[in-house]
C-alpha cells in the first residue's frame, strides 16, 4: 500500500512539474511570436507621429506663406486704392478750381485788355471724350507757348454735332472740354485758375450738321490762349495750327 502511495505521490509532483514546464513553453513561444509584432508596431506609431508632426510642420509653414502672401496682396491693393483716390482727389480739386462759364464776359474782368496770341482745335471721335495721339500732339504745339507768357487765360470751348438731346450734348462738350484741361495741366502743370471752360453743345456750329464732314468738325475742342501781356522776349508767338 505505501509502494502505491509513493508511486501516486511521485507521478503527481512529476505531472506538475510538466505542466509548468509546459506552461513556461507556451509563454516563451507566445512572447518570441508577438514581440517582433510589437516591435513593428512601435515603430509604425512613432512613424506615423513623426509623419503627423511633418505635416503639422509644413502646414504651418504654408498656413503662414499664404498669410504673408495676403497681406503682401492687402498692402499692395491699399497703395493703388490710395494712389488711384489721390489722383481722383488731384483730378477733383482741378476741376474744381476751373472756371465753369457760358462766356469769358461774364468771368474775366476788362476781356477787352486780353488779346489772343494762339488758338488750336480738336477734334473727337462719335460720342467719345478721349484725346487721340494727334489731338496730343496739337495740344503739345500749343503748350510749347506757354513759357514766353507771364499772364495767359486758356479758353477752352468743347461742342458737338447736333446728333443727340441738348441736354446730354451739354454733358459731352464738357467731358471733352475737362479732357483737354486735364492733359494740359497734367503735362505742363498749368494752374487750375489759367482754364475757363466753355461748353457749348450743339448750340454753335462751325460746319453744317447735315454731312459726315461738317459734324466732324463740330465734335471738336477749341483752345484759345489770351494774354494781357506782352511775352518776355518782345517778339509776339505764332498762332498754333488749327485742327482738323
């Protein structure tokens, strides 16, 4: 009975000790099959944390280029804004200060003791208040007078043909009248005070409106230099060819 006693006891204490052997084997593979795993697991995290700080990075920097850009943009917008509202400005206080009237009579003071020393006309295209290169170039001949003058006034005298209403016929002589004052004056800086500004509409005619010709002739400007001087030099200028 003790035999079979101690042969129970021994084949118990040699199972256990198996099953620990056994249990130790199973955690060591089981330890050396997901350790590689973890391995790579760990080292997709901290990629994948490196790959987000990258971009967090350049983000950052382009987040800030693109704010720089725009406010390059916003300052550069806010320069010609003030440079094109300075020349408005410029252009305002011109015509302004410009003498609107139906006739010099009625502006200048002893018309009589003022006698013209040059006179040039242009003319314009249908319905248009912009100056050509030609029209440019005959105003460029009668400025180039202005120097032997002390004491000038300009006429300038815009009309039209007898195409459309008086009232807006009005407006467009004017607009061309203010086209040759504003060259004038931006060109060869003469002073606001120096133009008076007649604008005629259709009312006075120097061709007859019934040809294509005679209306060209009536699209016009006509710029008239006075002076109750005599010029520096003693000798008296000479008129500036007419226009077309």
């Amino acid at each position: 009975m003790m035999s079979r006693i101690g042969l129970c006891s021994g084949l118990c204490v040699a199972a256990f000790t198996l099953a620990g052997v056994t249990g130790c084997a199973s955690k060591n593979y089981v330890r050396n099959q997901t350790a590689p795993l973890v391995d790579k697991t760990n080292t997709l995290e901290d990629k994948t944390a490196e790959n987000n700080r990258n971009i967090q990075d350049v983000d950052q920097r382009a987040q800030s280029g693109i704010k720089q850009a725009q406010g390059s943009a916003d300052q550069a917008t806010q320069n010609a804004q003030s440079a094109q509202k300075a020349a408005a400005d410029a252009d305002t206080a011109a015509n302004d200060a410009v003498h609107r009237a139906d006739s010099l009579d009625a502006v200048v003071k002893n018309l009589d003791n003022y006698k013209p020393v040059a006179d040039v006309s242009v003319t314009f295209g249908f319905d248009k208040s912009n100056l050509t290169s030609d029209d440019k170039q005959q105003l460029d001949q009668l400025a180039s007078q202005l120097g032997s003058q002390r004491s000038y006034i300009l006429e300038v005298t815009g009309g039209t043909d007898s195409t459309g209403s008086a009232e807006y016929n009005y407006g467009l002589s004017n607009r061309r009248a203010d086209s040759v004052v504003q060259y004038l004056a931006s060109k060869y800086n003469v002073p606001a005070h120096r133009f008076y500004l007649i604008g005629i509409g259709k009312d006075e005619e120097v061709a007859p409106n019934d040809t294509r010709e005679g209306r060209q002739k009536n699209r016009r400007v006509e710029v008239k230099m006075l002076t109750n001087m005599e010029p520096e030099n003693g000798t008296q200028p000479q008129p500036a060819p007419s226009g077309r």
